[in-house]
C-alpha cells in the first residue's frame, strides 16, 4: 500500500497509473503536479487525483512515490525543482520512452540523490490524450521495463516494480543502453514513418479526395501519428542517434523494394512479403500464447 503518489503529468499515462493503483486499493492519497491548471483540475474533477499540488516542499512530504509522466524534455527541470525537496524515503520513477537522455537528466539534477530515481517505462498507450483519456486497465497484461541503475537500491527498485505490478502489468528489465536501441526500431521509428506518411498525404493538393477513399488500412497503419506531436519530437530528439541508425536501415530497404519494383521483379518483392508475412505471423502467435491464460493443469 502507498500512502501517498505524486505524479508529474496528469494524462494519459500518469491519469491512468493513478487509476490502475486506486482501482486496486494500492494508494491512498494522489497529488497532480503539472503546467496546465486546467488539466489538473479536471483531473480532480474525475477523480484521478485526489489534490492538486502546488508548494513542491508541501507536494513531496511524506511521498512514497513520484512518477513523471511528462514529455521527456521536462524530466531534469522536473527533478532539478523537486531535488531539494526529495526525502530519504521517497522513490522517483519516470514513464519516458528514452533512458539514457533520462539517465542523464536525473545525474545531472539529483546528484547525490541518484539512488533515489529508478528508470521506467510503461509500453502502453492510446492515441488520445489528457485526463480524459486515462483509464483504469491501461497496463493490464502490457509490459514496464525497469532501466535500474548500479546506485539503486534493490527495496527501491521493488518498489516501483511493485507498483506496476499492482496495475496487472508485467515487468521486464533492460540496460538504459539496450532499453533506447530495441525501441528506436520497434516504436519510435514506427511513429516517424507514420507523421510522415499522414503529414505527406496532407500536403498534397487532392489531400481531401485521397482522405475520402482511405480505409481500415490506411487507418490500422497511421493510428499512432495520432498521438502527442510534443511527446514525440522530445522522443525522436532524445533517441536521435539510434533512431537515426534505424531510420538509415529503413530508407536501405525502401531503396531495395523501390529497384526492385523499378525493374518489374513481382519474385524479388514477394520474397520481402512473405518474409514480412511469416515475421509477423510468428510475433502474433507468440504474443497471443503470452497473453493465454493458463490452462487448468498450469493453473493447478
């Protein structure tokens, strides 16, 4: 049970960690923290946090837990304001989607807190934003991965791991390092690919006739150029170098599918859609037998 949370960013993912852990009956107290007064009001209004913050001394007393949930630019002004502020028993998490950008930020605006601050990062979302979208089984089944550092405490780091446990997720660990190369390939450079198809698209001068004939398709591969632009140019600016590395792979295969294509080989380009097709296939089935339930003899 925590007695108390802090949360930094009172949207969809701080909204819905601290309606995850008020579902489960594991916080007593939220506190909201953020820049937009408005936000956190209606935060409170739905019942996602319990107070509105505002003395940052006041906020932090007797916190058992503080999660960041703002755009990853923020995090060392956010933890340089709050530093001073930071009691012996209070832990700090964050839900960025970069880690060793995070890393820094924290090494830089703790200093000899450091112990105090375990890395995070929720992989769940939706493309809405805001109080409104924060919902209570966000994390359920959905994986944290934990970045913790050699200063951390193993109590600390349980901790947090407790608390995502506690919103039914499942926690995974990584180095900050290996953390920001696995997900430049699976995440942020699928967010790229798809603002820049939607952005490409709507700068054409028959945008709204090409709008106007696309389906599920078009809709199932843009979903996620429908979330946070802020977020997102703090994401790809963070990882730059290994989304750039990606991004460089990719724009090699696109050049190959487009010579390719250029020179009329349907038995070049069926290879790398078969190839694609089976990858796929197999990642499907292996998340779905993840997500089974077990069967009655596992059970018992």
């Amino acid at each position: 049970m925590l007695n108390k949370v802090v949360i930094f960013g009172v949207g969809l993912i701080g909204g819905s960690f601290a309606r995850s852990l008020k579902k489960a009956g594991a916080v007593g107290s939220v506190v909201g923290m953020g820049r937009s007064a408005a936000s956190l009001e209606r935060a409170r209004e739905l019942g996602i946090i319990d107070v509105i913050g505002g003395d940052m001394g006041e906020a932090l007393d007797g916190a058992d837990l503080v999660l960041l949930a703002a755009p990853v630019a923020q995090t060392e002004a956010i933890l340089a304001a709050l530093a001073p502020h930071l009691q012996p028993g209070t832990v700090v998490t964050d839900a960025g989607s970069t880690k060793c950008d995070v890393v820094a930020s924290a090494r830089r605006a703790l200093g000899g807190k450091l112990a105090q601050f375990v890395p995070g990062h929720p992989i769940a979302g939706r493309e809405t934003n805001g109080p409104e979208a924060a919902i209570d089984d966000l994390y359920v089944g959905k994986k944290v991965v934990l970045t913790a550092l050699d200063e951390n405490a193993a109590v600390d780091v349980e901790r947090v791991a407790a608390a995502w446990r506690a919103c039914d997720a499942i926690i995974h660990r990584l180095t900050p390092q290996e953390h920001d190369k696995v997900f430049a390939a699976v995440s942020h450079l699928p967010h790229l690919l798809a603002y820049a198809l939607v952005d490409d698209i709507a700068n054409k001068p028959h945008a709204d006739l090409l709008f106007q004939y696309a389906a599920s398709g078009f809709r199932d591969f843009t979903r996620i150029a429908g979330s946070s632009p802020e977020m997102w140019r703090d994401i790809s600016l963070a990882n730059q170098s290994a989304l750039l590395t990606e991004l460089d792979a990719y724009l090699a295969q696109l050049t190959g599918l487009r010579a390719r294509l250029a020179a009329g080989d349907g038995a070049g380009l069926e290879r790398v859609y078969s190839n694609a097709q089976r990858a796929r296939h197999q990642w499907i089935t292996a998340i779905e037998a993840a997500e089974a339930p077990p069967s009655q003899d596992q059970a018992e």
